[in-house]
C-alpha cells in the first residue's frame, strides 16, 4: 500500500500507452476471435448477427471496459484491494468488491479450461507442421481430433505446456514478462493474421466471405442470437473477470482511459472480423459448412489445410497464429489472481505466479478428464437443465453465463451510481459529449441490457 491514488511508480507501471493497448488487446485476442466468433457468426445468420455483436461492444463492452480499468488505476492495487480502496474514497460500503471477488474467481476457473484449449492449438501446431493434415478426410481429421479428446495423456501433456507457458511469463513480471510477451506476439499475430487473409483472398471464394459476413440477414437472426452476442461482446473484451482492473492498476496517470478502451475495442473487434475474413474463404472454398460449430477451426478448417497447395505452411502458421492468441489471454487471466497474492502474502512474484499457476493447472484436470473418463459424469445432473453436462460443461456455464455478468452487473452499478462524477470526468479523460454518452450508458443502458441477458440465460 504504498502507492495510495499517487503515480503508482513504486510498484510499475507499463512504459507506454501502446504497451498498455497491446497487453488488453493480448487479453482480449484469444480464441474467442479466431475460434468462436466465426463459428456462432455462421450458426446465426452471419452479417445481421455481426451487426447487432457491433452494436454490443460499442453499447456494453467499451463502457464497462472503461468502468474497470477505471477501477484499476484509482486504487493501484489488485482488484480486490482497488475496488475497495475506490469505493472507500466515495464513502461507499468495501462490500462492493465481491464484484473483483467474483470476477477473479471466474478468470481462475476459466484459465483451468482455457489452458486444456490452449493446449489443443498447441498439439496441432505439430500436427500441421508434421503434416498430419495432408490429403485427410473427414473421418481421418475427425478420428486425429477425437483421438486427442480421448487421450487424458496427451491433453494432461499440451494443458501442461500450455500453463507452463503462461506461468513462466508471469512470474517475469510487469516489464521482463508481460510487456516483453505482449510486445512480440502481437505484431507477429497481426502479420501471421494478414498472411492468412491474404491466403483467403487466393482461394477464389473471398468475395462470398464478404458477403457473408457483412450482408445483414435480418430472418436468420433470433432473440437467442441476439443474447449470444452480447454475451460474446462480454466474453471477447475479457471482461468481468478483473483484468481490465488488473491492467489498469499499472496504467499510467496521463493516459486517457476513454481513448484506450476504444482503441482496445477495435483492435479486438478488427481481428475477430479479420479472422472471419481468414477462415470462411477457406470453408466456402472447400465445400465444407459455415455453421459447423466449435468443430470448425479443430476439425474443420484441417480438412482444408490438409488438402491445399502449401496446406502444411499455412496450417502451422495459423496454429501458431491461435496458440499466440490464447497465450497472450492466459497471461492475463492469471495476472489478476497473482498479483492479489502477491500483495495479500508478501510473496515473490515467481513464488505467487507458479503458485496460482499450479493450482489452476489442478483444476484444469477435471475438465481433461470432462472429455473422456469422466465423460459420463453429471454432478448437477438432479436438475433437469444439467443433464448430461460435465465437469466442463458446468464450469464454462457458470462462469460464461453467471459469474462474468455478475461481476460485470455490479461493476456498472458501483461505478454509475456510487463513484463520484468528477473523479470519473477526471480519470476517464472524455471529451464533454463523449462524457455524457458514456455515463448514460453505465448507468442505466450497459445494467439493464446486462441485466436482460444474465436473467434470460438463467431461465433458459
Ligand atoms: N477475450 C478472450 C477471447 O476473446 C477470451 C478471454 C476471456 C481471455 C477471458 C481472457 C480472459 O478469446
Ligand atoms: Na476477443
């Protein structure tokens, strides 16, 4: 607690706003760009739901994404300790941390699945390079995939690489880990992400892309869509679960937050679409099914690699591609529970960070064993919803659909309604109109669209 509300210089702080942008943006590439945006994308309509995903982001994800980092950097802790410092300093009650609580929790159980996914992108990074792909067919693809689900040894194996990747950056901390990390895989997942649409724009089947994901088709778009939109605006910009807290808690005091979010929200936005643009040339190309699901880009996606000129090449390259996206947002999952430790325990940042790292790497075994062994275990399975859902099933719903919207509820709350105005006009740093729209938003728009969301998928 040295630092208080001043410069926060005794404990760091990222050594540019781009280093900054490049770290959320890091957190905010991952797999639901590359992975799930093209694939709930086409499972909705494509270009009516893209549009009303847009609107999302500009509506709900920005604002709470400035709400946090927000947060962040008035208390210069951990997000736990922020919020309450925050809320102290607006004689409002500490109880308004659960809302850190809550959101850390949720970034330590996600990163215990995210990492056995992580771990997928890894193992067909060897895949493609070994050219596993050449000349498969749907059923030799599908067994290569079906193959690793079945395998607790191998999926134990590539989660482990996987954490001790993410592990091994954040214990270097601030400048040696996260900056370094984020400073070279970005740049490199911007020009591997062009060298694939560029590959896209060869296949001959660009222009059908385009329209797919761009011509509105309004009848194929369902309420349900609609929810799944805003979900995934939440989901894609890694809110609710303290990152953008975390973050924020090193962001230097003259930098504008507003300007920030928004250039993190396009630059998250401009992948997924990129990523779209990389991925459905390919699948048209190849006859296959846009809305092939989460299967696309594990099952799917190979198939086409595996029967292209120069398949291999561009195979492991965009599995790299997809590794560098998941590993940029593992780091930050992880760095928001460190860094609480951290501070809490008077522990080494090494210590904490393989500390945190280990018992998540823990957790993650049930959802490896989730996809075989324990395949067949439903501990909800009493209540009719829960059929059949596993370990890792109900972990992704609980966090996707309870806990990150929770936190995110409660964020939008305290900030819109129990943080003074001027401290808010000063930190955010919006021009007067851009001010205005964005308060408005927090505070009744963002909570009861979030409220909408979280209540209808709990009823689902
Ligand atoms: N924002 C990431 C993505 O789009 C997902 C993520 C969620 C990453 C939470 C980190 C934390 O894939
Ligand atoms: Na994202």
């Amino acid at each position: 607690s040295v630092s208080g509300n001043g410069n926060g210089a005794a404990r760091g702080l990222w050594s540019s706003r781009l280093a900054f942008i490049l770290a959320a943006t890091g957190s905010a590439v991952g797999l639901g760009n590359i992975w799930k945006f093209p694939y709930v994308t086409g499972e909705n309509g494509g270009g009516a739901f893209v549009l009303v995903y847009l609107l999302c982001i500009a509506v709900i994800g920005i604002p709470i994404m400035m709400a946090e980092v927000f947060i962040g950097r008035n208390g210069r802790h951990n997000p736990i300790t922020s919020m309450r410092l925050v809320a102290e300093r607006n004689l409002s009650a500490p109880a308004w941390r659960v809302s850190a609580i809550i959101g850390m929790i949720a970034a330590f159980v996600i990163l215990s699945f995210y990492s056995v996914i992580g771990g997928w992108a890894a193992s067909y990074v060897g895949h493609a390079a070994m050219g596993d792909f050449t000349g498969g067919t749907a059923d030799s693809i599908g067994e290569l995939f079906g193959g690793l689900l079945a395998s607790p040894g191998q999926l134990l194996l590539w989660h482990t690489v996987f954490m001790a990747l993410v592990i091994l950056v954040v214990s270097r901390g601030l400048k040696g880990g996260l900056e370094r990390a984020v400073t070279i895989l970005m740049p490199a997942l911007f020009v591997l992400l062009l060298v694939a649409v560029g590959y896209a724009m060869t296949t001959g089947h660009f222009g059908e892309a385009v329209s797919f994901l761009f011509t509105p088709n309004f009848g194929a778009l369902s309420i349900n869509g609609v929810l799944i939109a805003l979900g995934h605006a939440f989901f894609t910009l890694s809110l609710g679960m303290a990152i953008m807290m975390a973050y924020g808690s090193y962001l230097g005091r003259d930098i504008s937050i507003g300007r920030t979010a928004v250039s993190v929200a396009i630059m998250d936005t401009v992948v997924a679409l990129l990523a779209g643009l990389a991925i459905f040339p390919v699948v048209f190309a190849n006859g296959l099914e846009a809305g092939a699901g989460p299967g696309l880009i594990f099952q799917t996606l190979p198939l086409a690699f595996g029967n292209m000129p120069l398949g291999s090449l561009f195979g492991t390259l965009f599995f790299i591609l997809l590794l560098f996206a998941a590993w940029t947002s593992g780091i930050s999952l992880l760095e928001p529970v460190v860094e609480w430790v951290e501070e809490k325990s008077g522990m080494a940042r090494t210590g904490s960070a393989v500390l945190v790292g280990v018992l998540c790497w823990a957790l993650g075994i049930a959802s490896i064993l989730s996809l075989n062994l324990w395949s067949d275990v439903a501990p909800l399975a009493m209540f009719e919803r829960f059929e059949g859902k596993t370990i890792f099933d109900l972990l992704d719903f609980f966090t996707a659909n309870v806990l990150l919207p929770l936190s995110g509820l409660l964020t939008a709350v305290f900030v819109g309604w129990f943080v003074a105005k001027e401290s808010l006009k000063t930190d955010l740093a919006l021009q007067g109109g851009s001010f205005t729209l964005w308060y408005n938003l927090i505070r009744f728009v963002t909570p009861i669209a979030v409220a909408i969301v979280f209540v209808y998928n709990l009823m689902a």
